[in-house]
C-alpha cells in the first residue's frame, strides 16, 4: 500500500493546462512519459493542440504516447519532428506525408541517447504522476524512458493525475543505468528483484509547472482472438513444449518475452495449456497485457516485469481494485533496463514478437507496408530477438483476405536480419531456422509456415533463384515484381 498522504506536496503551486502550455515555445522540442499508449500527460499535449500559436514541435516519447499526442498534436498541425513511435492514424498519415519528419529507433538505447546529445536536446519533459513533491515525483501507469528524460530537460511541467491511484507506487523499480563508458554490471540477477526507488528525483529548480487532472489512460483495445491467432497459439505452444525439453538452459525455469497487441495477448493466453512441468514461468519484457493478468491469477506465472501497464478497461479495473496482490507479483522498470541487451541475455529471454512478413532468407520487415508506409515503429522488438536467447517471429502467412502472402522471397524493408531471430510461427507450422543455410531456410519456411495457396510460386521462385550460383539464392527482378504487382504497378 501506498504511504502517500498528498497528491501535491505543500508548498507545490498549481495551474491550469492552458497556462503551463503557454510556458511551451513554440518550436520547443518535448519529451513526454508513456509508453503502450498509457502513462502519458493528456491535459497539457490537448491545451496545446488547442493553443492559438503556429506550433512546430518535436515530440520524443519512449514507445506509443496515445491519441492527444499522436492524434490531437498531429491533427493541430502542432508536430514538425518526431521520435521514435507512433501508433495512431493521424500521426501515421502525417509521417507517410511527409509532413512530419519521423526517424524510429530501438527502445533501449532512446534514454541515454537524449541524454548524449544523439537526439536534439530537450527543452522541456511533460510528464504524468501520481503524486509530485520537492525534488521528486512517483510516475503513473507506465515508466518507459521517462527518469532519462527528465534527466536531460531543462524545465519539467508534471501532471498529477487524480484519475490514477497513488498505490501505483508499489509496482516502481526505479533505477539509473550508468552512462558509458559502463564500468559496472547493472546489479540485477533475478527478473523479479528490485534495485531502485519508486520516485523519479530530480532538480527542483526544473520544475516550472504542476497541472491537476482527472483523465483515465485511455484502455487498450484488444480484438477477439481470430482462428488464425489461435492456429499460431497452438503452434507456438507446441514448439515451446518441444524446446524447453531439448535445451538445457530451460531446465529450472522459462523466462519470456511477447509483443504488444492482439496476437501477443493471444500468444500469452496459450502459456496456460502449455505443460512446462515445474519449472518456473517468468516474464521479462516491455508490457504488462491482459493476458499475463489471467496468468497471475491462474498461479501459472511467478512474476512479471515490464515498463507498461497496456491493459483493457476491464484490465486496467482489475488491476487498480487489487494493486497490493498484483504488485507482489509485477515490477515496473524504466525500458533503460526491461529492453537492456545485457539483462535480456543474462536471463535467457524466449523472445516472441510479430512481424509484417518473413522472407525466404530469414529476413524480417515489422514496420513499413511495401517498403515504404510506416504503421507504427519498431518499438523494442529489435532488443528481442537480438539478444534473446531463443528470437521467434509470429504472422499470420496472409493478409488482405488471403490475396497476399507474409511469407515473400524478399522484404522490401529489413528490420530483423538473419542473424536476429531463429524461429517464424504461422497458422500452419513452425519454421525452426537456426541451423540452416540460406537455401535451407527458403524450403522450411515454405514447407512449414506458407500459406498452401502460394506454395507452388514460392517453390518456383526458388528452383529459379538456385539455378545460378551464389550463397544467398535471389532472382532480384523477380522477387521485387512480387511488392510491385501488389502496389498495382
């Protein structure tokens, strides 16, 4: 429970949202909290979308910051820069514009990039709370890179949120990486352990505003299980069953990681069929979803750490209505160590994250539609599968009612390469691609994982790239036609 007894800590004046807003120049470049769209400041980022001025801002959020910032800012024309994620239509029109310039990046570097001077230095962070006094302020829903970022700002305006409760306290772990050059391990050798504070401290001097709201995080929508996410589930599980008992590393516990979203939320439900004897199931990743609330309660999973709470509105009650008993299974931790390569590969993390399409090399586009238009970024996938110890991909192997395949002799936008991850997953098998050559791969993955309607143009793809000599087999006309004919070109 919470030992909080005010919201705002005396001494601490208040303001409204317009008035803070006003403090924003309007080419500022900002740093907002959020991360799985919740956790981020909403009263502030709507004044200024409402604000009179020509705004041209640059916008930094450690993952996706929700529909005021990549909605209303957008739609206000208040947004010329962008980093690194976004995951709303307006935001996404605007990037595929080019009306806004958008770069993405991996999640786990973002924090000390800001700090380093490799993005543009902040002129203010926008953050959301619980609770904000001299010096210090306990984060909301989601942790993210917020502590890096109000690190390197030069003013902070906080929003204290009455709609959030303040025993979100309890699930905080709060710890500062060191800046490189890193002569020191970080000292966390259990995914459950805590190492940190449950407040962000900072320069009172940086302070400049505090907003009060009462705005709930807007829920996470999850679609219903599809056939085709069950018919992965299922697969995954089985290849799960198989591999925890032919790898050693798995014999006393499993240590796992899912994506974001839908499938991944699917892909969690089915750890609870999945017979694992007694080893311990932990969770190791970036978001808590739905479905790791189920696990806990069916006491399938012993703990669970994140950054985020992306939970549904149903989620996010059962969660406030029973915080000691979830925080006793659940950490929050700055995405500086739930994304660090050195602690995803120390605890042997089974990666499991969805992609756009697979080609017959073992490469992976999770971001860009033909190579081109951006759906939202590629979050922290890319600190998976490199440094998991077992990288798996899951897709459907079609889109568009069945009239394009997943599965593509060459992505026309690389985010995963061959070295990144061993394993694709679809509704029609599991591709295990670790000890394979290149041409190998090509006929695993049609055998196991194409979708049967196009398994005949796969194959004669590949018979025609293998015709002529060369370790990685390509008939480069031929595989380009296959985005151009869906392009209508």
């Amino acid at each position: 429970m919470s030992t909080l007894t005010q919201r705002v800590n005396d001494g601490l004046g208040t303001e409204s949202a317009e008035s803070a807003a006003s403090r924003v120049e309007s080419d500022a470049i900002v740093c907002v909290s959020g991360f799985g769209s919740v956790g981020n400041p909403k009263a502030v980022p709507s004044a200024l979308a409402r604000d009179g001025r020509s705004l041209s801002l640059t916008i930094i959020s450690g993952g996706s910051a929700g529909g005021i910032i990549d909605g209303d800012l957008f739609e206000a024309n208040a947004v010329a820069r962008r980093y690194t994620y976004q995951a709303e239509s307006a935001s996404r029109r605007a990037v595929n514009a080019r009306e806004v310039a958008f770069q993405d990046r991996h999640i786990g570097r973002l924090g000390e990039a800001v700090i380093l001077g490799e993005l543009p230095p902040p002129d203010v962070a926008i953050v959301e709370a619980v609770a904000v006094g001299d010096g210090w302020f306990v984060p909301s829903t989601s942790l993210g890179h917020v502590r890096s970022f109000v690190e390197a700002a030069e003013t902070l305006i906080v929003e204290v949120n009455d709609a959030q409760p303040v025993e979100l306290e309890a699930f905080h772990d709060i710890y500062r990486v060191p800046m490189p050059p890193r002569d020191e391990a970080i000292p966390l050798f259990e995914p459950a352990a805590r190492i940190g504070t449950s407040t962000v401290t900072f320069d009172p001097e940086k302070l400049v505003s505090v907003v009060e709201t009462n705005e709930p995080d807007d829920p996470y929508e999850f679609r219903t299980p599809r056939d085709v996410d069950r018919a992965i589930a299922d697969n995954l599980g089985t290849f799960l069953r198989a591999e925890v008992e032919r790898n050693p590393a798995l014999s006393e516990s499993v240590r796992l990681q899912f994506g974001v979203g839908s499938l991944g939320n699917a892909l969690m439900a089915e750890l609870g069929t999945v017979d694992f004897g007694d080893r311990d199931i932990i969770y190791f990743g970036e978001v808590i979803q739905d479905g790791l609330l189920d696990l806990i309660d069916a006491d399938v999973l012993q703990s669970a750490s994140a950054t985020s709470l992306a939970l549904s509105r149903d989620g996010q009650r059962r969660l406030f209505d029973d915080v000691d008993r979830y925080a006793s299974k659940v950490v929050l931790r700055p995405a500086s160590i739930s994304n660090r390569a050195e602690l995803i590969d120390r605890f042997g993390v089974i990666a499991v994250n969805s992609t756009l399409e697979v080609d017959l090399s073992g490469h992976a586009n999770s971001t860009h539609l033909n190579g081109t238009d951006v759906l939202n970024g590629i979050g922290g996938s890319g600190d998976y599968c490199r440094n998991g110890m077992v990288s798996i991909l899951t897709l459907a192997s079609t889109t568009a009612g069945g009239a394009i395949s997943r599965i593509v002799p060459m992505v026309p936008h690389v985010d995963h390469t061959e070295h990144d991850f061993g394993v694709v997953v679809t509704e029609h098998g599991v591709a295990d691609l670790r000890r394979l050559a290149p041409h190998e791969r090509a006929t695993e993955l049609i055998e196991n994982c194409a979708d049967p309607s196009f398994v005949d143009e796969l194959t004669d793809y590949v018979e025609a790239a293998t015709a002529r000599e060369g370790h990685i087999p390509h008939d480069l006309g031929r595989a380009l036609s296959w985005h151009r004919n869906w392009r209508g070109e």
